[in-house]
C-alpha cells in the first residue's frame, strides 16, 4: 500500500489522441485538485506539437518520471500501456471506466493507467474520464478488494514486486541501451525540463537526464 496521500500526476498524451489533451486534463484535475493532488501536464498538447511523442516514447518518458520521482502518478493513453510495462519502478493498467480504476487501484496497486482515449469519444466522454478518476483516487489504493480477499491479493502485490525487480535491469543505466534519438525525443516535450527538474528527486535519474539532454 502506498505510504503518501498527496501526488504529483501527470498527464501524458501520444500524437494520435493529442487534440484531446485539453478536455482529459480539465476532467482530471476537476476530480484531484480538490483531493490536494497536483497535475503536470507533459503534454502532447495539440496535434500540431513540435515534440511528437510515439506510445513507445510515452513509456520512456513515464519510466523517467516515476523512477525520478518527479511524479508519482502517470496517466496516459491505451497504446502505451506494454511500453510503460517494459520498465522497472512502473506498474500500469488498462483502464476504461470507474470499475476498472479501482479494482486495478485496490488490487493491483499501481502506479500509472493506460486509458482507451480514442473509445467512445462522443457525448459523456468527459463525464467518463471524471467517474474513473474519481474511483481510482477515492481512496489509498493497494487495500484489496474484494474485503474477502484483502491478504492475499497483497500478498501477491508483494511476490509481483519481487519478480519485477528480479526480471528488469537497473534504471536508469537501462536507457544506455536504447536508441539515443528515441529517447532524447521522449524528453523533448515543451515544458519537460521546466517540470522535471522542478519536482526531480533521484539525483541518480536527474544526472542522466541531464547527460542525454547534453546540459
């Protein structure tokens, strides 16, 4: 169960669901600022953005964030759910309404989602976007669910853990491994220094960053 009940969360769109930054942003900062969370939108912000982020690069760039504590929650779009997943320190799960935010909240107790932006995007999308928010942040997640089943699904919350770190290299000497151009584009975003910088706490992330962006 995670130990804080503030978050910083952000928000990170890919370029095929990029016009629709704007709308998941108002939904979801109506729902948790009153709960006394902040939300960094890193964008895309529009169609038309300099920076083109693929779902790939979403993964990168969410793995920087979360693993250099410059977040500690990441919303993002359906495609990028198996990138997110191909890091260490993130746990992401597909996410289309209110009940599977809080069985993936309570039972998984995850760090980012992966929503169908493009699914049903008519009449009630907004309102969608804000019932899931509100059932994936209601409460402090990893709880179990159902009450029947508390021990065991956080038992096996922490067996997951293990396997995890036992299956993945370390981060984030891991991006080394990466094409350089694939990552520098991830990190390219109009406000991504601004932002990362200004709430980064692992010095160890922040230094390769900074060695990537070439500052």
């Amino acid at each position: 169960v995670r130990s804080y009940s503030i978050m910083k969360i952000a928000l990170i769109n890919e370029n095929s669901q990029a016009a629709k930054n704007a709308v998941i942003e108002e939904a979801l900062k109506k729902v948790v600022e009153p709960m006394g969370h902040t939300v960094y939108n890193y964008g895309m912000y529009t169609a038309e953005d300099t920076a083109q982020l693929t779902y790939v690069q979403n993964g990168i760039l969410a793995a920087v964030l979360l693993n250099g504590g410059a977040v500690d929650y990441v919303i993002t779009g359906e495609g990028a759910m198996l990138a997110l997943n191909s890091f260490p320190g993130v746990i992401c799960g597909h996410v289309a309404d209110p009940l599977d935010a809080y069985t993936f909240a309570q039972i998984n107790d995850g760090n980012a989602i992966s929503m169908p932006f493009a699914l049903k995007n008519g009449w009630g999308n907004e309102l969608n976007l804000q019932y899931t928010f509100e059932k994936l942040f209601c409460e402090e997640s990893g709880k179990g669910y159902p009450k029947d089943r508390v021990v065991p699904e956080q038992r096996n919350k922490k067996i997951l853990d293990v396997v995890r770190e036992n299956n993945f290299k370390s981060f984030p000497e891991l991006l080394d491994g990466l094409d350089a151009d694939l990552v520098k584009g991830a990190l390219a975003g109009e406000h991504f220094q601004e932002l990362f910088f200004e709430n980064a706490t692992n010095e160890v992330v922040i230094a390769k960053v900074k060695e990537i962006l070439g500052l």
